[in-house]
C-alpha cells in the first residue's frame, strides 16, 4: 500500500501574537508553493495563520482563494469561489493595512 505524505500545518501563533517578519514571510512563502501545486487547502491554513497574527497580506492572499475572479484567472481545477468569504478577507486586510486590499474590495463589491 502507498503512503501519503501529509503537508505539515504550522502551529497556531498564540492569540494576539505578532509574527516576527520571517515568520509570516515564511507561511506566505509556504502557502504560495502549496497554490502553485493546486493545494488550496493548505494554502489557505498557511495564509490563515499569518493573517490571524495580523498579517495585511496574507489576508489578501486568503481572500484571492476564495475569489471567483482570482480563481478563474489562476486555472485552479475544481476550485469554487466564495465571494462572501473573499470579501471577509478583504475587508480584514484592509483593516490590517494592505493598501491593495480597496482595490479588491471595490472590483468585487461591483459585481
């Protein structure tokens, strides 16, 4: 029988905790190679992590899997878009700060 290998999930940072900025560079970096190899899953618990220690772009980077247009333009197979959660997740990093985020939030919230 075969075995499957699992992708490891990072730890929870504790609530409230600022990750350092390897850290956080080091899920978003983690989660991009998982969307690039069609693991949006766990793309999305690596991007989770980092935004829920305060991190503006990971928060992008989440709402774009859940982003119909996102997910149409990166070609991902049998991914299904969630606009509600995109604009969650917009929303929440544009409170963090990511300046890009009204961008997104203003393309989404037009259609």
């Amino acid at each position: 029988m075969p075995l499957t290998v699992a992708t490891p999930v990072p730890a929870s940072p504790p609530a409230g905790r600022v990750l350092s900025e390897p850290e956080s560079s080091a899920l978003l970096a983690h989660g991009d190679l998982l969307l690039r190899k069609g693991d949006l899953a766990a793309a999305r618990l690596f991007y989770e992590r980092a935004a829920d220690a305060g991190d503006g772009q990971a928060a992008i980077r989440l709402g774009e899997t859940f982003d119909p247009v996102f997910l149409d333009h990166a070609q991902l197979r049998g991914a299904r878009g969630d606009m509600a959660k995109a604009l969650a997740w917009y929303r929440r990093a544009r409170d963090l700060g990511a300046a890009e985020a009204g961008v997104l939030l203003q393309g989404l919230e037009a259609k």
